[in-house]
C-alpha cells in the first residue's frame, strides 16, 4: 500500500509539471493564446490604420504628444503604446515602427541644417566618430538626392522631436535565398526571414518602397543610428551595452541565449548559410567559435534581443547606413555586428567599412 501511494505521488508530480512547468501544456497553451490575441490586436491596428488619411496627433497615459504619419496607427497591444516603454506604430501594410525621441530642447535654438546637424551631433557625441553622413558613390542616391534626403531628415527632426525606426531589419517572408535578389516582398514585421545579400544601393532601393503617408522612408543615415543608441541609453540601457559589449541583448557567435517557439534559425558554416529550420521547443541557441560558424534568426525571434521594442539592433545581421566611412577605396558603411562576430568586438555602436554584399549583411529603415 505504501509502495502504492509512493508511486501516485509521483505520478500526480509529474503531471502536475507536466501541466503546469515553465514548458507545460497549460502554459504553453497560455502563450498561444496571448500570441493569438497579439495578433489579432495588430491586425486591428492595420485596419485602423488605413482610416487615417492624414497626420494625427497621438496623446499617450504619461500626457506626452507625438505626431503620427497618415495610414499608421498605434498599437493595441499592452506594452505598445506608451513612450515609456516604445511606443510603437503599424502602418496599413502592417509594418511595424518605433519612435525614437529627440528632446526639444537639443534643437531648440537650431534653424539652419548646419545647426541642426550639429546639435544633433554634441547630442549624441557618445556615439559619433570621424564618420560622416557625406555623399558616396552607389550609396543608391545621386548627390543632390542624398543632400535633399538629409535635410529633409534633419528639419524633420526639428520639427516632430524625434523620428521613426523600423521595429525589426528588413525582411521577407518569401523564400529565402543567398543570391542577389530582389524581388522578395520586403516587411518590417516579426517572424521574416533578414532580407540579406543585397548591395547598400539596393538596401536603399527596397527601404525607399517602405514609405507610408507622406512620409519618406530609407536606410538610416549614421546621426540616425546613433540617437537610437543616446535614445535607448536616456531609456537606461548602459553606455557599455551600446559601445562595450551587447551580448547580452543581442545575436552574436559567442553567446547562448534561449529562443521562444515559432521561429525559424539557419546554421551559417564557413559564410555559407544552411537550410531554415523550426525552432523547437525548449531551444537555446548554442554557442559558435569555430570557422565563422554562427546562427541567423528570424526576425524578432526572441524579446531577449530587445531594448524599447526595438529588435536586434545589436548582432543578427549587419546593417547598412548612408554613413560614409573615412576610407576613400571602401567607403560603405555597415552597423551593429552580426551573427558570426563577437559581442565585444562588434556592440551595436560598432561601425565597420565594407564593399561586397554576403549572408551577413542586412539592413532597417527609418521613417520620417
């Protein structure tokens, strides 16, 4: 008898976890349901968000205003909508964007472009280097084309106190490939494959069709990249996360990190990327030293690796800018590190000068 009731015992602990453990039935039953409801709230949102036809202002709990772009809406979800956590938008494609703040106060003696960029510049001098958002050649812009685009970035600033950035990387939920192409659809939403192997040109092809409302949409210029890093550093992320070491936010070779259920990774061996599989569950992405081997996620794929909504600013993929880089042969700039570096040696600070395109690079776009 005892021995009888040794063995219930047991057996109703082991179904209690069964059901109720960090990875039991009922709690990842609850984590469907949640994700199902998010889903449908942004799928809400979209449709909002096509009923704007015009510019909006959006008031959030903490009474802070910002300025909306027509065919965007806030997000429902909890979490989403408020300036103290990363207010977030989706625009009637379903893109997703965050709005990084400007403080009024850094532009507010500021009318020239000149003025602009160079308050903009002591703002976020943490973050600058001898770079600098000058024209190049097959940057995809022609030269008075980037001049425009730059001061219209710069009197956007001025005028709306910050700007927006995309959520995820580009990316698409084609099928993927390492080739030049593209013709893929590309998103800023969770869960797409990073839109990768793609020239800076092209990258600013692809982030110039993202544009929604009368906004314009294209890949960051370098001023750009770094107030998103004074941004998340004014939110409390530590000046050494952002210039030190991101790994503990971010998708390196060299750390480890589990991997929420319902995303896809690709293992990288020698540069060369393998076939996409499911994550499973219970899956922690393993550490990589050897022969440039590293894993490449989806999109989102874990809120590990992210800071105020925003994701994987720090490794994953590589990412474009508009910055020009200080070496006359080679003056494409790329941000951030990514997936087969080192946490310490490439943080989301990181600035590298790069010609040709591979499986390590990708790109983001901002919106103003």
């Amino acid at each position: 008898m005892v021995i009888t009731i040794i063995v219930l015992l047991i057996l109703a602990g082991v179904t209690i976890a069964t059901l109720t453990g960090e990875n039991g039935i009922l709690t990842r039953a609850n984590d469907a349901k949640t994700n199902t409801e998010e889903d449908e709230l942004r799928k809400l949102t979209q449709a909002e968000a096509a009923t704007y036809l015009e510019e909006h202002e959006y008031t959030d709990v903490s009474g802070e205003a910002v300025t909306i772009p027509a065919k965007c809406a806030v997000s429902q979800v909890e979490g989403e909508n408020t300036l103290e956590n990363g207010l977030v938008i989706i625009d009637a494609n379903g893109n997703e964007w965050v709005w990084i703040e400007v403080p009024e106060s850094v532009t507010a003696s500021s009318t020239t472009d000149d003025e602009i960029e160079s308050a903009l510049i002591s703002y976020a001098t943490n973050y600058r280097s001898n770079w600098s958002d000058t024209w190049y050649e097959g940057c995809g812009l022609g030269e008075q084309e980037y001049a425009e685009k730059y001061s219209e970035m710069l009197q956007s600033i001025k005028a709306n106190n910050g700007f927006f950035v995309g959520r995820y990387e580009v990316g698409s939920f084609d099928n993927p490939v390492t080739s030049n192409d593209t013709t893929r659809k590309a998103v800023i939403q969770k869960g797409a494959y990073p839109y990768n192997y793609v020239t800076v040109s092209q990258a600013q092809e692809l982030s110039e069709g993202l544009a929604i409302g009368n906004r314009t949409s294209s890949l960051m210029f370098g001023i750009q990249w770094d107030l998103v890093l004074k941004y998340l550093e004014t939110k409390g992320v530590s000046e050494s996360e952002l210039k030190t070491n991101s790994g503990s936010w971010g998708n390196y070779r060299d750390v480890e990190f589990p991997v929420e259920q319902g995303n896809k990774y690709s293992i990288a061996t020698n540069w060369t990327l393998g076939e996409w599989n499911d994550v499973p569950a219970n899956y922690a992405k393993p550490i990589f030293d050897t022969g440039g081997n590293g894993i490449l996620l989806t999109t989102g794929a874990t809120e590990r690796n992210s800071k105020m909504n925003i994701y994987d600013l720090a490794g994953n993929v590589w990412e474009w800018t508009l910055e020009k880089s200080t070496n006359t042969n080679n003056p494409y700039a790329i941000r951030g590190g990514n997936y087969c570096s080192f946490d310490s040696y490439c943080p989301a600070s990181y600035r590298i000068d790069i010609i040709s395109r591979d499986v390590t690079l990708g790109f983001r776009t901002v919106l103003y």
